[in-house]
C-alpha cells in the first residue's frame, strides 16, 4: 500500500446511528430539562445524548432525583461536535434526545374523555410557536386535561417543544378544526366580554382564546357559549396570548371545584 492509498471512513458512534433512525419519526427533546419531564411523564425516549454525562448527572442528582437512574440508563456520552450536530443551537445543559409522539388517538381519546376534570385549552389559530409552548407548559402545570390548537401552526413542532420543556407528554396536545372541539361549554376570552371576576369556569370547560393577530375566528366565536374578558384598564388594547391563558387558568383553579394540583 502506497502513502496515498485507500483511507478508513471514521465510523460513526452507534449512539448516532440509533439517532439518526430514530430522528425522522421522534420529537426533539432539547436540553436536560425537556428531558426531565418528558420522562417524568411518561414518554418513551429511544435515545438521548449528553456533551458531558457526567455533569448532566449531578444536575439529576441535583435536581431531578427521582429520574436520575433511568438518565444513567439511558445518556451517552458523545463529543460536544458530534452532540452540536444534532439540534439547532446548541443548550447549556448540552443534553438532548428523541421521544416518539403520543399516538394522535390517544390523544383525541383523552380530549374526548367524559366526565372531564380539567379544562381543554384552545388556542384558536395561533401565529406564535413561543407563545404556544408557554400555554403547554402552563397547561401541564395546572392539570389542565390539553390543548387544542385551530389553524396551520403545529403544536409538536420543534420550537414549540422546546417552549413547552418536553411537558408536551403532561397534557393532551392535538390540532383540530373548530367543527371537531371536545364536547363542553366553550369560554371564549375576549376583551368584550363579561368580567371573568364574576364568573366561576367549570372543570369541563373549553377556554378557547384567539390568536395574537386578529383574535377570536368567526367559527370559534360562533361555536361559544360566554364569552369573557380579562380586567384591563381602559386605553389597553388586549394582553399577550400567554399571560391570558395564565390568568384564566388561576382563575379556574382558584375558583373551581377540584383541589389545586399538587
Ligand atoms: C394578543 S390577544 C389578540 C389581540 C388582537 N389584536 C385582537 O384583536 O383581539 C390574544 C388573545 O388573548 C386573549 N385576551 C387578551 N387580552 C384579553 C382580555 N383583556 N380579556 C379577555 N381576553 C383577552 C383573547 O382571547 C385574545 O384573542
């Protein structure tokens, strides 16, 4: 063999291998944290990776205990190159991993349930992935039984994953047209409404608000039995998508018959 003859391809970690099968069919999972609690509620996570395995360790033994032997079980350590490769822009904490989606009748299966014990979120047409994600992560603090979006934007895309701290396995996240909500009375907040402050929200509620630009659609308002408004000063034109979903759902817990979440 001469000193230009056939050069070995540097093979690929087998870890990466299970990524890359997986990777089409599976949801991101994007930092320690998303990790945490996609696990903690139940998601099947084929792969997951860590920059460094033994810092994302004692972030578990610091923070997330009760996970820590499945993350031993389950992280492997790559190079920060190989680990960068994989997500947009890289997290602190350097971790990441792949979860395969809720099956979608599952889901519908949970919206649908009856009695319902928790509120159903809907975001009707919404614009902002940001936002989305902050109303999931909102939505799975409270309990809430999901949320529902209308319209084009993708609930379980990456940037809303991301938002929603893999707590997208919390709470039932699907995309359906306003002809196919749950059943339920529909709370639809709009600043035309009556004072949510008199008002006590059922458990078996549809609190259904409208997107950032133009908000509540003609089908959603049409489809809604009160609608409800938020206190806001006058000469304040309307509050952010999310910080109203906040609002409404501390309503509902504080005013509601279920015992807060605990
Ligand atoms: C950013 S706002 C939409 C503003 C939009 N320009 C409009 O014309 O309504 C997004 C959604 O948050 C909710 N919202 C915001 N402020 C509210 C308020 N004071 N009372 C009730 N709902 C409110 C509504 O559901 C609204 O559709």
């Amino acid at each position: 063999m001469t000193e230009s003859g056939p050069q070995s391809v540097p093979s690929v970690p087998p870890v990466l291998s299970v990524w890359r099968r997986h990777a089409d069919a599976c949801v991101l999972l994007d930092g320690f944290h998303a990790l945490k609690h996609a696990l903690r509620f139940g998601a099947e996570v084929p792969v997951a990776v860590a920059g460094d395995r033994a810092g994302a360790l004692a972030l578990a033994d610091e923070l997330a205990p009760d996970v820590r032997e499945r993350l031993d079980g389950l992280l492997a350590e790559v190079a920060h190159e190989a680990y960068a490769g994989l997500v947009a822009r890289p997290h602190p904490t350097a971790v990441a991993a792949l979860a395969v989606r809720p099956p979608r009748a599952a889901n519908l299966a949970a919206l649908a349930r009856t009695p319902r014990r928790t509120p159903v979120v809907v975001l009707d047409q919404p614009r902002n992935l940001g936002n989305a994600g902050a109303v999931i992560r909102l939505a799975a603090g409270f309990g809430a039984t999901g949320v529902v979006t209308t319209g084009t934007l993708d609930p379980w895309h990456p940037t809303v994953v991301r938002g929603g701290a893999g707590l997208h396995f919390a709470t039932a996240v699907e995309r359906l047209e306003v002809a196919e909500l749950p059943p339920g009375p529909v709370f639809a907040l709009d600043p035309e409404g009556e004072d949510i402050r008199g008002l006590k929200l059922p458990d078996d509620a549809l609190l259904a608000f409208g997107s950032e630009r133009s908000g509540l659609s003609r089908e959603l308002r049409a489809r809604a039995d009160h609608l409800v408004a938020l206190p806001m000063r006058p000469q304040v034109s309307s509050y952010n998508l999310a910080t109203s979903v906040a609002m409404t759902l501390y309503h509902w817990s504080a005013t509601g018959a279920v015992p807060p979440v605990s």
